[in-house]
C-alpha cells in the first residue's frame, strides 16, 4: 500500500513537473528541434520549394556530391585555416588582457570598459567600419605609410582578404573571453600566489605554474566557444565579399556556401541542408576532440 501511493505521489510530481516544462518544450520543439529534423529530410532530398513545393529522394547523393564541388573544398579550407588561426590567438589574447586587468594596474576599471568595447558593437557595424579602415587610402594603410611598412589592398587581395577578417575579429571576440577569464581568475586562491611568491617564483613563473593550470576548466569552455563560433563564421565573409566570398574565393567560407546554394541557386536546398549537416558533424567532432585533450592534460 506504502509503495502504491509513493508511486502515485512521484507520478504526480513529475507530471507537475513537465506542466511546468510544456512551454518551453514546446518552443523548443518548434523553433529548435523541428528545424534540424526538417533539415535532415531536407539534406537527402532535391528540393524545389519555388512555385509549390517539390521533393525527390537522392538518399546520399546530396553528400556524395560534397567531394565533386570545388568550391566546397575551397571553402572548407578557408573555415579551417580561420579556425586554426583564429582561436589559438584570440584565447590567448583573451588571457593577455584578463591577467593584466587582475594585476591591479591603474585605472582598471577604465580599461575594463575600454577593453569590452568591441564586444558591444553590432557585428555588421563593426564589419563597416572595419572596411572603411581598410581602404586602400584608410586609416590602417596610413599608419603603414607613417611606419614605412608596405601598404595592401585588404578588401580586393586575395592573399590578405581572410587575414583582415581574421584580425577584426580575434580584436572584437578577444574581450568576450576575457570577461570569462577575468571572472576565473579571481577565484584562484591568493595563498598559491603568496607561497610562490616566497619561493622566490618571478611574475612570469606564477604565470605559467599556477594562473595558466588554474584555468584550464575556463580555457576548454574557451575554446570550445570558440571552435562553435569560428566555424559558422558568415556576416563578415558576407559583408566583405558583398555575399560572393571573393575576391577569387578567399573568404569564401562553408556558412556563406550554405547560404548561396540555398538561397541563390534554384534546386540545391537539399545540397545546402546535406552541407549544413557535414558542418554540424565536423563542428562536434573538432569539441568532442578538445574535450577528450583537455581531460587527458588535467590526468597529468
């Protein structure tokens, strides 16, 4: 009799529990899970959704397509080398200005703001901006000239186009994380400092054997953040090649090849989802990688 109403009673709290849920779940449903569902169908399908919709069953054609498509590899190896570039030096950038500002220099507060700048600037703004400084007669050519460095076309060479990119946004994605590292960093006990410190241990010892240990939680979760949000790089790309990832396809990236096959190119929906798909597994492969790193470094 005991159990029967223990049962009831966690029957009924679990009910009231998933009431509560409902209308999250149901967003969830709609706005999340729905579309990944429709873009799988999608991905193995030749979609024609112009003039009444139209679906005909490719199975893997779609992703078998992927290797034939010249532009696909292009733009793979573009978002590689971004990656590959851009979240090394970003989250150790990142770590650069949260030590700084946890040193107690003065004026820190000021700095903080000044450091978060970027961060609160809308993206395309920030892209704008960016392209005006990069003209062949701005602000950062003029700088060059002053130094008597070489000046380049940053926007119409294919040779420097990705590196601006890269540049704008490790400066704009830089202070996210060091709000994230700033926060960590006042967490770590001041003891371990104290004794290094008696030891004899420089600035740049407690640097390395205590700050940098210390943060490895926060650095994985950095780079995580950062390998996502890499990897889907768009509105810059989008902004700087006015949409055709030039010049010659060098910022041509696998999020903005998504968007001219879906969107610019009559009947290659399906293609776009099967690629959309590709990116999703390449992305949680490259976090399941780090993540398997990381725990074995925190073993040693």
């Amino acid at each position: 009799m005991k159990r029967g109403k223990s049962f009831i009673k966690r029957t009924r709290e679990a009910g009231q529990g998933y009431l509560f849920m409902t209308p999250v779940l149901v967003i969830l449903g709609i706005f999340v899970i729905a579309p990944i569902l429709y873009a799988i169908f999608l991905s193995f399908h030749k979609v024609q959704l112009l003039g009444g919709s139209h679906y005909e069953f490719r199975g893997l054609d779609n992703f078998l397509k992927v290797t034939f498509d010249d532009r696909a590899h292009i733009a793979l190896k573009n978002t590689v080398l971004y990656v590959v570039i851009v979240v090394p030096l970003q989250t150790m950038l990142a770590l650069v200005l949260a030590a700084s500002l946890n040193a107690g220099m003065k004026g820190q507060k000021f700095f903080r703001i000044v450091y978060f700048l970027p961060t609160l600037t809308s993206s395309a703004v920030l892209t704008l901006i960016f392209m005006w400084m990069y003209n062949q007669n701005g602000l950062i050519n003029h700088l060059l000239n002053i130094l008597h460095l070489p000046t380049y076309n940053w926007i119409g060479d294919p040779d420097v186009a990705l590196i601006a990119i890269m540049i704008m946004n490790i400066w704009a994605t830089a202070p996210f994380f060091m709000v994230i590292y700033l926060a960590a960093l006042q967490d770590i006990p001041g003891s371990h400092y104290e004794a290094a410190e008696l030891d004899g241990a420089s600035g740049m010892q407690k640097f390395w054997h205590i700050t940098v240990p210390n943060l490895r939680p926060v650095t994985s979760f950095v780079v995580i953040m950062g390998l996502i949000g890499t990897f889907q790089l768009f509105d810059q790309s989008y902004i700087f090649s006015a949409g055709s990832g030039g010049p010659n396809n060098s910022t041509l990236t696998v999020v903005l090849l998504i968007y001219q096959y879906a969107f610019k190119s009559l009947g290659t929906m399906g293609y776009a989802a099967a690629l959309a798909f590709l990116l999703a597994i390449i992305i949680l492969i490259a976090t399941l990688l780090q993540r398997k790193f990381s725990k074995e470094e925190s073993l040693y």
